[in-house]
C-alpha cells in the first residue's frame, strides 16, 4: 500500500530547496504543481483514516525509543486537509500578488515551502521532543515571512514576534526536559499510561504549566496578544493570511493534543475556568480593539485575537458531566478551528486586494470599494459571514454546536459571551463594509489589480460559507480515530 | 546535594536569569544574550536530570545537540534582523510602541 505520510514532510521540503536554488522570487509555478500533489496525497491520506483508523508510522522503519515515530488520527487528517485547502488558493493567490507588487517576495516561496513541511510534520510528531524541534522550525520560518518585506515596522514587528516565539518554545522545552527527567521517555504513546497510573507529582506539574504557558504565548491567547496584531497586520498579505489562517493553528492544535491526551490526569476544573475565562476577554477585547483600527489589515488582525478566543471556551465546556456535551464542545471547537482559519486566509486575501488598489492601508479611503471591486468586497462580506456565525456557514455549525453544548451543560455565562462576540464582530466588518458603499475620497484613484488576485480569494470564502452544508464529513473524520 | 540535582537547580536559575532577562532588558543584543542563557539553562536540565544513578543517558546529550543547532540558528536569525534594525532606525531598542492599543483609542 501507498503510504503518503512521510511525503508529506519530504516533498515540501524538496519544493523549498527547489525554489531556493531557482533564484530570489522564482519558483510560484513549482510551489502551486507541489502542493497541488501533496493535497492529493493528504485525501488519500484522509481517506486511509477514514477506512482503516489511527495508525503510527515509523520513520526509516526505526521504532518509538530509537527512532521517531509519526502518528497519524482524525484530528491530525482534519489538519493537514486544512492546510492544504487553504494553502493551495494561497499560493495562487501569492504569485498574482507578488508580480503586481514585488516588496516581500525575495524568499516568500523558500520560506512558504519550509513551513509548510514544519507544519505537517507538527501535526504528525508523536513525540514531544519532535514536537519541540518542528515548533522551531515553524517559528523561524514564520518569522522569516514576516521579516521579508524589509522596512522598520515589519523587521521591528519580526524581532519581537522572534523573541516571542523563542520564549514560547523554550518554556515548552524545559517543559520537555523535566518530563524525561522523571519518566524517562519523550514518546506520548508511553508517557501517555505513565502519568495516568503514576501519582501527580510536581515536576509534572511544573512540566505541564510550562509546556501549556509555552504554547498560549504561541497562539496568541488574551493577554499573550500583544505580539500578534503588528506581526499580521504589517506582513505581506498572502504572509498574513498564512499566519493568521494556519501558524496559530498549529500550537493550537498542541495545546488540544497535551490537554486531553498527556496532561488529561492533571488539568482541573479550576485551568479550564480560567483558560475559558481568558477565552471570553479575548473574544470581547480583541473584538472592540478591531472595531478601534483605523487600518484595515490591522482590523483584521485583532479579529484573529478574538477569533481564537472561541477555541479557548471548549476546555471549560469539555468539564461538562453531561454526556454530549463535551462532544460537540470538541467537534465545535473543530468546526471553529477550521472556518476560522478559511475565512480568515479569505478576509486577509480580500483586504491585500484592496490595500494594494487604494495603494494605502487605511479604511478612511475605501469608499467607492463597492463599484470597483465588487467580487473583492464580496469575499470580505462573505468571510465576514463566518466570523459573525450566521448560517449556513461554517462558522454558523461551530457557535451552534458549542452554544448547544454550553446550554446543555448548564454553563450560561458562556452562551452570553458568544453571542455579544458575534455582534461585535458583526460591528467591525459592517464598519468595513459601510465605509465601502460611501462614495470615494476626493483625490484617491484605485489602482485596477488582476483577475487572480480575486478569484482564490473568493474561492475560499466560498468554501468557508459552504463548509456548513460539508460539515458532516469533517466531523466523520474527526470521529475516525 | 547529589550530583544530578545540583545540574539541575543551576540548569533552573539560569532558566530564570534568561527569562527575567528576555522579558525586561531593553536593549535587544542583551536579550538574545538572555535567551542564550535561557537556552543553557534547559539544556542543564536535561542533561542533569537525564543521568541514571551517575552514568550518562546519551538520549538527552542527542536531544541537547539538536537543542544546541536550533538555538544557533535563531541566534544568527535574531543577529540578522536587529542588524538590519540597527541599520534603518540606527537603533538596537523597539521603537517606542507605533502600533500599541493605546494609540487607537486616542485615534477615535
């Protein structure tokens, strides 16, 4: 049998070098042929989880204690799916950007190609110390990015965005060396029974602060998000959607990883409060410092803070006794996850679009954005649909079932929190729009911009308004191991 | 003290040293100086509690080698990027917040 699993590491990594030697700037052809093969290979991937379920991978046929072992499960097939989807119309959507506007191209195709194969191998490490070492790797290539349009605000915005992410990943170390001082093992498989027959001591305790305060500095959790909103917003923005559609993602997808599988003998009812607690004031601050921007990236920007403010309440619903309710907590955390990281790669897309015509960021000089970029426009109010989760978006299916599971599991503060940051957002994109429908800025003169650059944008908030109608197969293939 | 504590509490102040360093100093060359000793301190960690009654594991001397390359390599990254700061602002500090969520509620 075909196994695509250590391809999806190898060949991005094979794209990067490629590109790398092609020469600065060149190379977009070759990293959207490469990606649309590796988006095949992770649905037959998809596919084998769905048939066969969960399965470990050895790599080089060398097993867990000397070797490094892959893991792959539902969660991770659902990952991997999700980066391809959105990476693919990004890749398209970056070369049409980068030949209308060259600063931040230099090494966007390296750097693109090298986190992508960090990202795959994150999700499939099976093994903490592997997972310190992609976190890495995900982190210096990410900052790359965002280094590479070269002026003081975005190498300023790449050095405290490094500085960040190394505090993050060294905390998450420590993390990782007290664990092996005590156990003796960095393999999940075998610390997994360890620390659940074992009696709670404090090293692992300790480990497991530290690991968990590693990875919400990572994703950017209130109040960790001070370093987010000049990262994104002042990156290229074929970089920005990447960052803010999948990187945090990634640390995210972790923290569910060592919550429920490694730390589940320790957490309390008490962290998960709290986590939800930090969870609600990210969703309500983080939404009325977006409605306060007066540039539109930076808007969009702060609407990623809130945004990952919703994936944070599942640790408190998961507390839940009531049997279902922790299940849709999770499948609409999942749900959240993955229209997020769509409309979000779409709105980041959308607003590129519109910065690079009106040739300033600024949302003051978007009036007349309606008649001369309608489909563009149209993409942001689409996009804007998922955030704000009406139906039948994919954001929609994500607060009903999480709303539904607070609701069942009695815990009603949640459902408030929610619903007012559903306005709230519903508040900062129709400040966009408005200002969109008013009749242009005396002066300003749009810039026309390519077909390309609107249609993958398009697409994909397509597919996050659509996902809604899909999300019965999402949730089959979380459930499939 | 044993032996393998003593790596092990030196390994932990110096992860604190890093961190508080990290954290507080301006000045960005003494930051990626603290992430350094940060990184030291880990490494310490993991070397000193890794023994097994006095003989050495040679798993976390691995895991600390690969440690040891990451950190060089977002060493020389940091380098780069307060370079190229230090040439277009000819300062090795953060700029004083342009983009801090103070400055927008003024802005409206």
């Amino acid at each position: 049998m075909f196994d695509p699993i250590p391809w999806l590491i190898l060949l991005p990594l094979v794209w990067g070098c490629l590109t790398f030697l092609i020469g600065v700037g060149r190379g977009g052809r070759l990293v959207v042929a490469g990606l649309i093969i590796q988006l095949v290979l992770t649905i037959i991937l998809a596919r084998q989880i769905v048939m066969e379920g969960a399965r470990h991978y050895a790599v080089g046929g060398w097993g867990a204690p000397l070797g490094v072992d892959l893991y792959v499960d539902g969660l991770t097939g659902i990952m991997l799916l999700l980066t391809h989807v959105v990476a693919l119309p990004l890749v398209a959507y970056a070369r049409a950007f980068f030949s209308s506007q060259a600063e931040g191209a230099s090494y966007f195709w390296p750097l693109t190609c090298f986190l992508l194969a960090a990202m795959n191998a994150l999700f499939m490490s099976a093994d903490i110390f592997n997972i310190y070492v992609t976190l890495e790797l995900l982190g210096l290539a990410a900052v790359g990015l965002v280094a590479a349009a070269g002026s003081a605000g975005p190498v300023t915005a790449a050095i405290r965005y490094l500085l960040v992410t190394l505090l993050g990943s060294g905390a998450y170390l420590m993390g990782v060396a007290l664990l092996y001082g005590t156990y003796g093992s960095v393999s999940l498989a075998v610390l997994e029974p360890l620390l659940a027959s074992t009696e709670i001591s404090a090293a692992a305790c300790l480990a497991a602060m530290l690991m968990l305060a590693g990875l919400l500095l990572k994703t950017a959790l209130f109040p960790f998000h001070f370093w987010l909103p000049p990262a994104h917003g002042g990156a290229p923005a074929p970089v920005s959607a990447l960052l803010s559609a999948l990187v945090i993602k990634a640390s995210f997808y972790l923290i569910l990883r060592l919550w429920f599988d490694l730390f589940a003998p320790l957490v309390t009812t008490q962290a998960a409060q709290l986590l939800g607690g930090l969870g609600a004031a990210a969703i309500l601050w983080g939404s009325i410092l977006a409605f306060n921007q007066t540039r539109l990236k930076m808007l969009v920007a702060y609407s990623t803070v809130a945004q990952i403010g919703y994936l944070f309440l599942l640790f408190p619903l998961m507390t839940s006794a009531i049997p279902g309710a922790a299940e849709s907590a999770m499948q609409g955390a999942v749900m959240q996850l993955v229209a997020h990281a769509l409309a979000k790669a779409a709105m980041f897309t959308a607003a590129g679009v519109m910065v690079l015509s009106a040739g300033k960021d600024d949302i003051a000089l978007l009036g007349g954005m309606s008649s001369h970029l309608p489909l563009t426009l149209f993409t942001f109010a689409l996009a804007g649909i998922t955030l704000m989760g009406l139906p039948p978006s994919g954001g929609f299916i994500a607060k009903w079932l999480l709303i539904d599971s607070a609701v069942s599991g009695g815990q009603w503060g949640w459902v408030v929190v929610m619903i007012l940051g559903g306005l709230l957002s519903a508040a900062y994109v129709f400040k966009v729009l408005r200002q969109a429908f008013l009749p242009p800025v005396a002066g300003i003169k749009f810039k026309p911009v390519i077909r390309m650059l609107e249609w993958p944008a398009f697409l994909l908030a397509l597919i996050s308004l659509l996902l809604g109608f899909r999300s019965v197969e999402v949730l089959n293939l979380l459930g499939a191991g | 003290m044993s032996g393998v504590l003593i790596y092990a509490c030196a390994g932990a102040v110096l992860f604190v040293f890093g961190v508080t360093g990290l954290i507080l100093l301006p000045h960005l060359l003494r930051k990626i100086l603290a992430f350094n000793i940060m990184g030291s301190g880990v490494f310490l960690v993991l070397v000193g509690l890794g023994q097994r009654d006095g003989t050495p594991d040679p798993i976390p001397q691995a895991m600390v080698l690969t440690g040891i390359v990451v950190a060089v390599a977002a060493t020389a990254l940091a380098l780069a990027l307060v370079r190229r700061l230090l040439h277009l602002t000819s300062k090795i500090q953060f700029p004083e917040e342009p983009e801090s969520s103070g400055r927008c509620w003024k802005n409206n």
